[in-house]
C-alpha cells in the first residue's frame, strides 16, 4: 500500500466511524438515539485509533491538513509531499461520509431535525461568535499537534524527512487516540471540535448533495471557522516546537 492510497483507507476509516457516531446519536429511530456527548468523544477517539492502525505504517496516518501542513512547517515532511497527502484525505472523506449517509439513509429520512441532519456532516457553534468560535478550534488543534510532536518515538531527523514516514502513526495510534478523546471532553463543547479542515469541509459539501431530505443552506457562512482555526493552530503548534527544539 504506497502513502497516497494509505490517506485514502485511513481517512476513509475516519470518517465512517466519526461522522457514524454522530449518525447515531441524532439521528431518530437509531439504537444509539439521544446517547449523548460522551458517546460522540470516546468514538470519535476511537475512529482515530482506527484509522491510525490501519494507515501509519504506510503514511504515518495524517489523515487531517492540518497535520500535514504542521509536520511541514516544522521541518519533519517534505512540503513537496503535502499535497498528494491533502488530495488523498479529501478522497477519503468523500468516500467515507457517503457510504455513512448510504448506511444511515433511513433514519436520515425518518428524522425532521433539520438542523441535527446538518449536525452529522458538519461542524457548528452553540454559541455563535466569531473569535471564541475559532479560538476554540485553534486551541483543539494545537494540543493536537502538540501531541504529535511531543509524544513521538523520537525514529524520524529533519534531515531525512524524505525517507522516514512521520506524523499520527509516529507517536501511536493509542495516545493519539486519547489526545483526540480529550480534546473533545474538555475544549469541544463551545464548537464540535473539528480540529481537522477536511473532516468539516467535505461533509458539509456532501450535505449539499446527497439526497436526505435537508435543509437548503449548509451553513457555509460557519464553514470557515473549522477551517481556519485548525490551520493556524497547527502552524502555531508547530513554530513553538521549533522554538523550544
């Protein structure tokens, strides 16, 4: 399995079993219907686990921009890679949001909840404000990529970033998992916590497309904030690493 088809299983993997939890949460006549907050945290973490199994030891499982992007601006993958590792991760979750929503379609039809529909693809606040909006997702992700840079086995140089696969299957799908877990029980609340741009960005393009019997807008006006915010968190994330290397 060469990297780019990697991406492609692991974020696929990613987003069947996260954007699935959510499914079944909200989503009416579910067995998992109303299980709450903790539900969404723990499978969300575990969708990470997943993920990370199956694609590290192809790609080092980034599975997310914004990790991509941060391993790059700290010197630990060659930027001349990062775009056929975005390329694969939105391939990824187009595939795996609609074999999701393929899955779900019943229950899609039987749910009148606009609103909780839209919560199945995309991001969104619960408090609609700007800053803290994107403060939130900018803190989540830099933890995030604190995680990746901190709690690493230490196997990859700067100087040999064309050979060495780094990234989430470099620091272990279990404690990446855990990061994930937490980040979500104690930061997500306010936004969701995407902390990954194209987890958000393609689903809510999906939104618009599929058929389920949704509302006509997909809250595009909001889409920024997912996105924006874990980029800079990564970036920022990424220049405090090189700051205290």
């Amino acid at each position: 399995m060469t990297p780019f088809v990697a991406e492609i299983v692991g974020t696929f993997v990613l987003m069947l079993l996260g954007c699935g939890v959510v499914a079944n949460v909200v989503l009416d006549k579910t067995k998992g219907n109303n299980g709450g907050w903790l539900l969404i945290n723990f499978a969300w973490g575990l969708s990470v686990y997943a993920a990370v199994v199956v694609a590290g030891p192809y790609s080092g499982a980034h599975l997310n921009p914004a990790v991509t992007i941060g391993l790059a601006v700290a010197g630990k993958f060659a930027w001349s890679s990062v775009a056929p590792y975005l390329i694969a991760q939105i391939i990824g979750a187009a595939l795996g949001t609609t074999l999701m929503t393929l899955m779900y379609r019943d229950h899609y039809l039987a749910t009148d909840d606009l609103d909780a529909k839209l919560a199945t693809f995309g991001t969104g606040a619960e408090i609609r404000n700007p800053f803290p909006n994107f403060l939130s997702e900018l803190l989540g992700t830099f933890v995030l990529l604190l995680g990746v840079f901190y709690i690493n086995d230490m196997s990859f140089s700067a100087n040999n970033i064309n050979d060495v696969k780094v990234g989430l299957g470099s620091v272990g799908a279990l404690p990446v998992a855990l990061f994930v877990t937490v980040i979500g029980m104690s930061l997500g609340g306010t936004t969701g916590y995407a902390i990954n741009p194209t987890r958000d960005f393609i689903p809510r393009l999906l939104h618009g497309i599929l058929p389920i019997g949704k509302r006509r807008d997909s809250d595009w006006g909001y889409a920024w904030v997912p996105i924006l915010g874990p980029l800079a968190g990564a970036v920022l994330a990424a220049l405090l690493f090189l700051a205290l290397s």
